[in-house]
C-alpha cells in the first residue's frame, strides 16, 4: 500500500470518527440527554449547531477522502455556511435565527441560548474552509491552501487543549474556549 493511500485511510477513519461524535451529541440533543458528558471537564454541553457542523466537516472528510468529492463538497459547504454565519452572529451582533433552528437549548450555558462560542464557530470555519480546498491541485512545491488552513485550525485546538489546565488557576484566562471534545475533534 502507498504512503498515500495509508493517508487516505486514516483521514477516512479520522472524519468516520469525528461524525460519529457529531452525530452522537446530536442525537443527545435530540433525545434530551447529554451523549458526551464524560468526555468535558467543564459542564457545558456541545451545542446542537456544533455537533451538526462536526458531523458534516467529518463526513466531508470521510467522503473526500475516499473519491467522492461532490458530496464530501456539498457536507463541507453546509458546513462553512453555518459556521460562518455564527461567526458572523458573534461579530456583528446579529440574529440570523440559526441559533436554536434544530432543537431549543435549554441548559442555561452562554448569553445566546443554542449558540456556539466564537472561537469554537472561528475553529470550523478554518476547518470546513480547508476541507472546502482539499480538491485543490498542488502547485509547484507549494502547499494547497487546504494545508495551511488545516495547519492553523490543528494549531489553535492544541493550545486550547493546552490551556484546559488553566481553568482552576486564579487570574489567568485561557485564550482559547473551546471544550475538550471539540478541541480533539477539530
């Protein structure tokens, strides 16, 4: 087998991976049950828009990764559209309505029931946008805009993981909000 098609290999078990998890805590919101409160050490729970955008950046993985591009394309665009749009929710101070679209948030967690958190929306965006280029052809020993967008979303998720250990300290803030489950799904 080709060191190629062992990358392709894993990135398809990385985006099963990731849809599962995406799928799992959308089917808890659905349910009425939080699917993942094991894997956080902080209580609040993944938002319905972020399990449905992790669900479609993983089977946008998955599916590029094994040839079938238009509709790995079309996951990763639904994608991008509704990350961008949180994200522009969060910078323009708007209500475009996606907030509580699949299922009302009840818990109580942040000042916009049902919204995913700026940096969490900012992390898919990167991430969706690198799968949105993930076709593109590599050009002469440069590397395709899907690396470097990759790149920065991998890094931002590390720090955050990192920084997770900041929590109980007193007077420091932790730069990056983003859980721990989706800080390792990203």
């Amino acid at each position: 087998m080709s060191p190629e098609a062992k990358l392709r290999r894993i990135a398809r078990w990385c985006g099963a991976l990731v849809c599962a998890l995406g799928l799992v805590a959308l089917a808890g919101w659905l349910g009425g049950f939080d699917a993942l409160w094991a894997l956080r050490p902080t209580p609040q729970p993944m938002k319905a828009n972020t399990a449905l955008c992790l669900a479609l950046a993983g089977a946008a993985l998955w599916l590029q990764a094994g040839g079938r591009s238009r509709a790995g394309l079309a996951a990763a665009g639904i994608a991008f559209v509704v990350s961008g749009a949180t994200l522009l929710e969060h910078l323009f101070s708007l209500d475009i309505g996606l907030r509580e679209l699949i299922v009302k948030d009840t818990t109580g967690f942040g000042a916009k029931p049902g919204q995913m958190n700026l940096h969490v929306a900012a992390g898919l965006f990167g991430a969706t946008l690198a799968l949105l280029c993930l076709a593109q052809e590599r050009g002469r020993a440069r590397w395709p805009f899907s690396a470097w967008f990759a790149n920065l979303v991998v890094s931002a998720s590390v720090a955050s993981i990192l920084t997770l250990g900041l929590i109980d300290l007193p007077g420091v803030t932790r730069p990056f909000l983003f859980g721990l489950h989706v800080s390792l799904e990203l």
